[in-house]
C-alpha cells in the first residue's frame, strides 16, 4: 500500500463513489471497475477527464494516478483535453466513405463551425473523426453526444447540429 | 435458393413488435431450451456434446468449432478455480454490424445463450464486453438481464434448480483492439487493451488467470436453438464443414444494405443480388470484401464464390464475420485500401514493432499512390510489407488484418495501382482523392 492512502486524495462526488462501490462488486477485483468507471466520470463531470479527476480515480482504485492515466490514454473515446458541450463524431471508414462520408464530414464542419478534431469558437461543439462505429448498414452516419443517427444527408446534418442548443 | 425460401431461425423473432421484452420473448419459445435442460436435468456433457455434433463455428471472425473450444475447460472437479464466460460483443470490424441486430432486437436470445453456455461450462458468472459506442444495444441487453432477474431466469437457483449464474454488463471505451480475445481480458480488468501471447490459451488462463471462454455473440445466440431443435436440424442448414445460418451485414454500394440471414455456402452473387437488390444505381461492380476489413479485396470475377470458410480460405480470404462491403465501378480501391491501412494504423497496439511501424508505413505509402507521388516500386514494397508484418510475426493477429487486403490489392488491383503510378494522380473520375486524414509522421521515412 503507498502511502497516500484513499482518504486524502479522493474527492469523487458522494453519488460516484457509492456506484463505483457498487460497480466494483461485479468483478473478484476492483481494478476491473476501473473503464465503467471513467465512463461515468466523463459522463458527470464535464464531459472530460481532467488531471484532477484521474487523480480522484486513482484515490479510488488505489492506483498511482500514471497508471489510470496510462488507461484512459489508450481508449479512444476518453477525453482528456476539454471539449465542446456537444460531442459529433463522424464515421470516417470504408462502408461509411463509399456512401459520401466526406460530404457529411464537410457538412458538419460548416455546421458546427469546427475542424474536424477541433472545437468551435463559441464552444458549443467538438467534431472528431471516428473510425466504424457499426452503422455500416445504414452508411453514411454521425453520432450527437453518443445518439446515433444513421443513413442521412448533407442536409440532414444542419437540421440534427441544428436541433442544439 | 432465395432469401424467402431457406429456412431462418435467427431472425425470426426480431421481426415481432417489441421482440427485446421478456413477454414476446417468451411467447415465441424463448427460455425452452434451457428450461428443458434444467427440469430433464440434461448433463454439462450432454449439451457440449450436442454442440460438438451440431458442428457449429464461431461467429467471430476466426470460425473455430464452439463444442471443441468449451470442451477445453479443465475438468471443474479437478480444478476448482473460478471460472468465466466472456461474451465479445466489441463488434467493431469495419462493415460489421449484425451483433448490434441481435442486441438490440433480441437481447434475451443471447441470454439464454449465455446461461447455456455457462451450465455446459459449470461457469457461474459471464461478462458481455459490449464496444463503448453501442450505447443503445448495451441498454436493450442491460434492460432484458434485470427482466430475466425478476424471472428467476438468472441469479441464484435458476426456476428452481441448482443452477446459479450471473451476467453482468461491461462497456468499452473504443479500441479495436479489444475485439481480439486477450486484449478484451486485458481491458476487461481494467488495463490497457494490450494483446497477451498465446500460449497460455484462456481455458486454462484467462481472466483474472482462470479458466476462461471467449465467444461471439452470434455463436451464442445459435446454441439455444441447437438445443432446441437437434443438431440434425442444425446440419439441414449450411454446408458439411459450415453448418447452420449466418447473418451477413453487407454495406458499401448496393441498392439495399442490411443484416440479411442466409445459409452458409450461398453464393457472395446471391446475397448481393438477391438480399441486398445488386450493385447500386445499375453500375458494373468493381471489387468486394467477403467478410469484413481484415479478409482483403476480392475481384468482380469472384463474386460467385460461396460463403463459407473452405471456399473463402481457398480464394487467399476468409469468412471472417461476414460483413460483405461492396464497391462499384466508380470507387477507388487504393483509396479504400488507404482508409483501411489508417483504420489499423490507429487501432495497433504498439507492443509489435511489424505491427506499429508497418501499419504506419502503409499507410504512407498508399497515401502518396493515391496522392499521385507514387513510384512504381511502391508496389512491391507494398508486398514485401506485408509480408514483414505476418503471419505469425506478432502477438495477435492485428498485423494480419493489415496484411491480408494489403496483398489481395497488388494482386488483384495491380493495374490500377500502376495507373496512378503512371498517370501521377488518382485515375478515378469519382474518387474524393487521398483519405482526409494525413499520415502521421512515422518514425522512420519508407524510402522505396
């Protein structure tokens, strides 16, 4: 055990830290708990995964904080720089491109007033690139804050970037 | 054989208005199979028995026979150590997408599959490691585990018997890599996605180091049905080696992409046509991928082929998970390929060195062909790449996934690599050009 024990470091909110408790009683080790549980983080706390809160992890988890850094830089959909308030991404691979995933992506672009991998001035969107997100049946498609919405059109894209506020 | 006249099992109930409740679930014969089990006290030998005899093969990609794989269990009366199943749902090859159909539409088909499997085993707790971006899916699945709860259907003494199982839900968080079986384990317990070598096989050591199963969803969602109807039934369907039906998710340039379930053994030209309505806007087809980003390229000329693993695998392919991408006349296959190679290029692992530079050079190399600067001697370093990164140059089989279209393009695609070497530009009136993101700068420049 190192010494800085879970008690000074961990300042989780009170509702985070009785899931995660509860989270980590599916698994013979409470490492495992460890994705679920930045999950909800970004989910809870900004949308991003700050220093502070890999630390409060960590404190959790009883692991050195590099090592949970170590993690959520492996995964592509942590994020660990602030983002938008609304997250698009677009689907960039093989079945998507062959049915116009350029012209979405240019669309959303002008749309949300974004590069793709970059934040619009007045912070209201990040746009990413993603690789296949499994709507290849139903190419080409992008997703709003997680909402998949598939099969759609240049024009469709102003309607859903649109819709938010 | 159309699609209206083969027999269909799988899909069958994910037609039905609200078939992902329990209710409609259970009025069209679901939980049968493992009621019957528990109540006739059927033994774990009998049913991985009856799984061997069906001669059903995974659904994941590598097509391994499931009653063999489950029959590598130790003996649970000589090794008493916990024991798992893990369910891969991180369905995240390009072009696949029928896992997501099942757990969406019919999520306590793959329960009951589950809770089979598990009794076979003598496995009392599961995991389903669902890809991070199926949010809908995971909650369909999450939704129907706490109805099966309430049923008794799951949890302690399952309708009243001496069975215990439990199933519990994990999310991913976006890497490809856990798709492959020990990376999944690696994420599962909460570490960096990194591919372990095998051997050890996950039977003897797999999560947390205990006897470990990794199956597919679509292999688990067949077992009730074996169970349920005999494995005579089950080889009616298929061919001799490939028994059974498989879902085909076939995307790209057709008339009518979709999740189509078809006998193993149909003809690629069936499905395109007959399921899918034929190449899109009455164009010649160019080139097609037989079962997902990792089994390669394949030419017009082949597209009679027949959908199973020998006839694949004899064409240099695989079945892969079936995922059919079709491309017509006017797409671009080094820029299809260029895609791909970027696709690997950002989901490898970086342990392997083949794995990480190889993917990495690829990727620039088709980029400057599709950007005109290539030169004709791009086309075999292309092959002699490929050739450095597998197989079995690697931990997993990732390098493989590169390789494989990497070498179907060159060979059957040489010309038109070389026209864009000749003509210094992408020859194909329609292409956008080179893929929108640019190679990252590699470690090392690829001088030809």
């Amino acid at each position: 055990m190192h010494e800085v024990t879970h008690e000074t470091r961990n300042n989780l909110p009170p509702t985070l830290v009785a899931e995660f408790t509860e989270l980590c009683t599916h698994y013979p080790e409470r490492r495992a708990a460890l994705i679920p549980a930045l999950h909800r983080c970004q989910e809870e706390l900004g949308g991003w995964l700050s220093p502070e809160t890999l630390e409060a992890v960590a404190g959790f988890f009883e692991l050195e904080p590099v090592e949970v850094f170590g993690v959520a830089s492996f995964y592509p959909m942590f994020h660990l720089r602030p983002r938008g308030k609304h997250l698009v991404s677009v689907c960039h691979n093989i079945s998507c491109d062959l049915r116009g995933a350029q012209d979405i992506l240019d669309e959303a672009c002008k749309a949300s007033g974004c590069t793709p991998g970059g934040t619009s001035d007045d912070g209201r969107f990040t746009l990413v690139r993603v690789e296949c997100q499994g709507a290849c049946t139903s190419a080409p498609m992008l997703a709003l804050d997680g909402v998949y919405h598939e099969g759609i059109t240049p024009e469709d894209v102003h309607r859903i970037l649109g819709g938010v506020q | 054989m159309t699609r209206e006249s083969h027999p269909t099992y799988l899909l069958d109930r994910t037609r039905l208005h609200d078939s992902h409740t329990l209710d409609v679930h259970r009025k069209n014969d679901g939980y049968r199979a493992l009621e019957t089990i528990l109540k006739e006290g059927h033994s774990p030998e009998q049913v991985i028995d009856l799984i061997k005899n069906s001669g059903l093969r995974g659904r994941g990609g590598a097509g391994f026979p499931t009653g063999l794989k489950w029959s590598f269990m130790p003996d649970a009366n000589k090794d008493r150590r916990a024991r798992y199943l893990v369910v891969n749902a991180d369905e995240s090859e390009p072009g696949t997408c029928k896992d997501r159909v099942l757990m969406e539409e019919d999520p306590h088909g793959l329960i009951e599959g589950i809770l089979i499997g598990c009794y076979a085993m003598r496995i009392r707790a599961a995991y389903i490691y669902v890809r991070g971006e199926y949010r809908f899916a995971y909650d369909r699945v999450a939704a129907a585990i706490e109805e099966a709860r309430r049923a008794n259907l799951l949890g302690k003494n399952i309708l009243g018997s001496t069975f215990s199982c439990e199933i519990w839900m994990h999310k991913g968080a976006g890497a490809y890599i856990c798709g492959e079986e020990t990376g999944l384990m690696e994420s599962l317990e909460g570490k960096r996605g990194h591919p372990r070598p095998k051997p050890p096989f996950p039977a003897g050591f797999g999560l947390w180091g205990q006897p470990t199963t990794v199956n597919n969803v679509e292999t688990l969602f067949n077992v009730p049905f074996i169970l349920d109807r005999g494995a005579e039934w089950y080889q009616s369907m298929g061919t001799e080696n490939s028994p059974g039906n498989i879902l085909i998710a076939i995307s790209g340039h057709v008339e009518r992409p979709g999740v189509f379930e078809v006998p193993l053994g149909i003809s690629a030209r069936e499905v395109l046509e007959d399921c899918a309505g034929g190449v899109w806007k009455g164009r010649r087809l160019k080139a097609w991928i037989p079962g997902g980003s990792s089994t390669g390229f394949l030419p017009a000329s082949e597209i009679g082929l027949a959908m199973d693993h020998e006839s694949l695998k004899n064409a240099r392919s695989m079945l892969g998970t079936g995922a059919m991408i079709i491309l017509d006349e006017t797409a671009c296959t080094v820029r299809s390929m260029e895609i791909l190679s970027r696709f690997y290029e950002h989901e490898s692992c970086g342990q392997c060195s083949q794995c990480r530079e190889g993917t990495q050079w690829l990727t620039q190399i088709l980029h400057r062909i599709e950007n005109g600067q290539g030169r004709m001697e791009d086309l075999d370093l292309l092959s002699s790449l490929a050739s450095g990164m597998a197989p079995g140059k690697t931990i997993c089989a990732l390098a493989d996934a590169a390789a494989i279209p990497t070498h179907s393009l060159v060979r059957h695609f040489r010309d038109e690599l070389e026209e864009h070497v000749r003509r210094g530009c992408c020859p194909v009136p329609s292409s956008p050009g080179p893929a929108a993101a640019p190679p990252r700068s590699p470690s090392v420049e690829v001088k030809a």
